[in-house]
C-alpha cells in the first residue's frame, strides 16, 4: 500500500471513529429526550378579596449594612440551537461558564442571587434544571429564578421544572397563584428592623409557545396581582414600599431607549407584543427599577420617567453572547435604601 492510500486510510478511519462518537450520545440524548416529563406542581387560586397574609411571600433580613443583589441571566445550559450542540462542544461552554459565575459570586459575595430565565434549552431540559439548582444550592445563598421563554422546550414541561425548583435547599422559587400567566409570581420581601423596605417582584413572561398567539409578556392579570400586591401592603404596613420587577421579556419601552446610564445595546429589543402596562402600574406604586434578560446582547441601564430599565448581563458563554458583555449585574441597596448599579464583567 502506497503511503498516501494508507494516509488516506488512516484519515478516514479516524472520521469514522469521531463520527461515531458524536452520533452514539447524541442518538442516546436524542432518546432520553424524548421521554415526557409531565409535573403536578400547581399555585394557590387567587383572587383581589383575599388577605395578603395568606399569600407566600419569602421574607430576607437585610441587616444594617448593605444589601447585594446579584443578577444572571440566559445561562442556556446545553443550548441546542447551535452546531456545538452536535459535536459536544456546548459541555465544554457550560463547564467554562460554571466556572465564571462561581469566579462571579465570590468576587461579589452577594446576599441574593436572581436568575431571569432561558436557564437551560435542551430536550433533557429537567436534567440541567437540576444540575443548575446544585450549583446555586452550593453557594448556600438565597437565590430565585423565573422562567424565560425557552425553559420549558424540552421534555419536562414548566410544572415539573415548577418542581424542581421547588426542591432547592436555597432557593426562594414558588408557583404562586395558578390562574395567573406562566408559573412563578411571586414576591420577596426585603426587610430591615422588621419593616419592608424593598419589595422584588418575581414574574413569568411566558414561553417561545405563545409567540405565534401574541400573548408572551406580562399580561393584565399579572398587573392587576401586582396593584392588588402593593394595595394590600399599603393596607398592612402603612406605606407602600419601594419595589422591582424581574422577568425575562422586555416591555416595548425597551424598544425606544437609546440613552444609557452605563452598559450597552448591541442588538434590538424584542418585546414579543409585551406591552408597558406593568411599567404604569410600577410607576404609581413606588417602583424603582426592571430588570429583564432575553436579548443577549444588551446589557444597559436607562432612565423611564423616574424609573431605571436594564438588562441583565448574559451570564453565559453558550448561546449567541457578544465579547465584552458575559457576567451580572448587582444592585447594592443601602441601609437608608439607595440602589448602586453596577455591570460586572467576567
């Protein structure tokens, strides 16, 4: 045999040898992934008669010092929308993007850690969920996500992710009330000598579902539990605290900004018909600031009539990222309940 019929010999022997290692797992995946997880976690029915001590709302005492509140987003765990997917290569992306978020709590040692959606997109999409739950739970810090629109593609739909979240040690995810849009509405409340000072408005945008139907964004359901959140508290503390709102689809609002305090927009904003409605209810209710993910690109913060819009950093290196714009954001609340911003870059 000639040397460049056993080159060749050799070169295609080896192709045939990677292409069998690709395509063993991924037919493997390929299967699991199809074996349907079907959750029964549920919220609570609720309605604006009801007290609002009997809803779950997760209480934090914030000391007298500072409070630090560390946001990730779009963390797409095994993201399958590209061609790494197939070679394996998206295992590595997660491995390095685990190793930046632990290097990101450390740095910034927060009190609380948010996490706005698109956390994981793959068919084995209750295995990452829980793979990112044990990474959360081993920072041992209170942390709370919601739901982006891609969570739930994937074998497990939104009641047994619902469940999973629901299991963390840590983690302050609830259901909250089943006859509202999506899954995880719910409230956090900040508190300090035992008032409520912050309130952290956790809500579901919707799925990649609802695009085609026009109802993915915070509906109107969704506003009015928030009027009747901040009413009720108004009722019970005397004052209607300062709050935020955390979701993973911008409002339109976010398609007109063009001036920022800081960070950057390197894409549009895509507010999947999500209109400004929760933003006028916020704005007469003392809401200070909204913090969104979804469009990776984008990472600024921006005045509204009084309020800050922002995105929150891509927290990842799987999926589309631009260079320069991978990390969180925190938000550092201090004792008399001024709000620092700040982009923190890996």
């Amino acid at each position: 045999m000639s040397k460049a019929l056993k080159a060749i010999s050799i070169t295609v022997l080896v192709l045939i040898i990677i292409a069998a290692l690709v395509a063993v797992p991924n037919i493997y995946f390929y299967a699991i992934g199809k074996e349907i997880q079907t959750g029964s976690a549920t919220g609570y029915d609720w309605n604006a008669d009801m007290s609002y001590d009997t809803q779950k709302t997760s209480k934090i005492d914030a000391g007298e010092g500072d409070f630090k509140i560390l946001v990730l987003t779009d963390v797409h765990r095994k993201n399958h929308g590209t061609f790494a997917a197939e070679l394996g290569i998206n295992y590595l992306l997660d491995f390095v993007s685990e190793l930046a978020i632990d290097k990101l709590v450390k740095e910034t040692d927060p009190d609380l850690i948010l996490v706005l959606g698109d956390t994981v997109l793959t068919q084995r999409n209750d295995i990452e969920m829980r793979k990112f739950v044990e990474q959360m739970d081993g920072y041992k810090i209170p942390w709370a996500p919601v739901f982006g629109n891609h969570d739930d593609e994937g074998r497990a739909d939104k009641a047994r992710l619902a469940e999973i979240l629901e299991d963390s040690e840590y983690g302050l995810f609830e259901y909250g009330p089943s006859d509202l849009h999506g899954a995880g509405n719910y409230v956090i409340e900040i508190q300090r000598d035992g008032q409520t000072k912050y309130a952290l408005f956790m809500m579901d945008s919707g799925s990649s579902k609802e695009f085609d139907a026009g109802t993915a964004g915070i509906n109107s359901a969704q506003v009015d539990w928030y009027n009747w959140n901040m009413v009720a508290m108004e009722e019970k503390y005397g004052y209607k605290p300062a709050n935020m709102a955390f979701f993973h689809i911008p409002t339109a609002a976010y398609t007109q900004i063009d001036e920022y305090i800081m960070g950057n927009r390197s894409e549009d904003s895509y507010n999947e018909d999500s209109d400004d409605a929760i933003l006028e209810a916020m704005l007469q209710a003392n809401g200070t600031h909204v913090f969104v993910g979804h469009d990776h690109g984008n990472n600024f913060i921006a005045e509204y009539n009084g309020m800050k819009l922002g995105y929150a950093t891509k927290s990842s290196y799987n999926c589309y990222f631009v260079s320069g714009i991978t990390g969180g954001t925190l938000l550092t609340a201090s004792a008399d309940n001024n709000v620092k911003e700040e982009i923190i870059l890996f």
